[in-house]
C-alpha cells in the first residue's frame, strides 16, 4: 500500500478562506453524525472519534460545541449523503463524497469540475471497487513484528503492518477502528499518531506526469471549492 493514505485529500488550511471552508465541513459533518447517533461522545463512537480528528486539524472547540448544540436541539438542516465516482486526469481513480441539502446542485456542481478539468464522471461503483474502506494509523516506529503481535493478541483483523521511512503504517477493516486504537494504545500508553482516520486506501496508484500534474491540481481545487464536498480520495501518484 505505500503512502497510499496520504492521497485521502488536499491539504484544506493553508490560507484563511480554506481553513474556513475545513471549519464548515467538520461542522457539517458533527451535526449530522451527532443528530443520528446522539450527541454524547461516549454513546457515539462515530462522533467520538471525528471530534478527536477535528480537533487533530485544530478546528475550534466552539466550531465543535456549536454543532453538537445544534444537533441537540433537533431543528436545522437535514443533510443526504451523495458519492461520486469517476476518473481524474491521467486516467487516476477519484471518489467523491459530499453532505448535501440540495442533490441538484451538488451534482451540477461536481460534474462541473470534472468537465472542466479533463476528467470523465461514472456511475456507482465505477471505481469503487479499486479502493479498501480502511482503518488508518500511522505513528512513529520501526518494529512491525512487535506492532503485529499486539494487534493479534488483541484479536484484531489487521490487513497490512509497513514501516517506511521511520514511521509504522497499520491498515484494517473500517469497523476495527476502535479495537485497533484500544490495542496499541493500551499497549503503548505514549504512542503519538500522525494519522488516525477511517478512509478509502486505492488497492493500486496511477502515475500522474507532465502536463497532466497542473490539470490534476485545478481539478483537486475545484472539488474542495464545492461547499458540499466533504472528501476526495484518489489514487494518483504525482511525479513532478
């Protein structure tokens, strides 16, 4: 699998006007998770962990507490969820998920962004198939025996241990998230994660080259441009 977890998205923060849009989609996102699940963290593992992530990105607490009142008072917007899949420039694979309260516009405007940047959008499952819904944890170390064995012991279905570059990368079925957070931490009680994420890992990466780089990062920008996108995950692999 590689560094294939760092292809999750784009970086959202480096300006003032992403950071915003970043607050704005974590915010969409607690209020639904939280108004279906209910609003305690420790009766809502799926909130629980994407406060612990907002917070990993630095989003305020009042952008958090804001949402989680507002899913408490049982009014507001009603979301849908809406994926699209197709291919990128370079031929990569692109899946993209959105919150929306209006489908119409929510399509129009990816589809927008894929006309307009050489990228060709699919149906359902068009590339789907290509990408593992995985458990991500990423964390200094280089002992993927001994990471391994803890895992195991603790009963968790583990699909890939790697050390790379310094850093121990450990993937697993979605729904292991918690079971392999428990495990390592419990195990080691100051292990600092670089990355903790359910996300879409791509089973094979596609080389983007050339021209085709440029065209790839305007395509990446306009679908972070849509307010009711939420993730982009590809499996580009860019060669400058």
């Amino acid at each position: 699998m590689g560094r294939a977890y760092q292809n999750r998205k784009e970086s959202m923060a480096k300006t003032a006007g992403q950071k915003t849009r970043l607050y704005s989609r974590y915010g969409k996102e607690i209020y639904v998770i939280a108004k279906q699940g209910g609003v305690e963290p420790d009766g809502n593992l799926s909130l629980r962990r994407l406060i612990e992530r907002a917070k990993k990105d630095q989003v305020p607490a009042h952008v958090i507490e804001r949402a989680i009142e507002k899913a408490r008072g049982g009014g507001g917007e009603d979301y849908d969820t809406a994926r699209y899949e197709g291919f990128g420039p370079g031929n990569c694979m692109v899946i993209v998920d959105c919150l929306t309260d209006n489908v119409k516009r929510t399509f129009t405007e990816v589809r927008q962004a894929f006309v307009k940047n050489d990228a060709k959008l699919g149906g359902p499952g068009t590339v789907g198939h290509m990408f593992d819904h995985s458990a991500v944890f990423v964390f200094p170390g280089d002992d993927e025996d001994t990471i391994l064995e803890i895992l195991m012991t603790a009963d968790v279905d583990v699909s890939d241990v790697e050390v790379e570059d310094g850093m121990i990368s450990v993937f697993a079925p979605h729904t292991e998230f918690f079971k392999v957070k428990t495990a390592l931490t419990e195990a080691m009680p100051d292990i600092n994660f670089e990355i903790e994420n359910i996300t879409f890992v791509p089973q094979t990466l596609t080389k983007v080259t050339g021209e085709d780089v440029a065209v790839f990062d305007k395509f990446i920008a306009a679908l972070e441009d849509c307010d009711d996108v939420q993730n982009v995950y590809h499996n580009a692999e860019i060669e400058e």
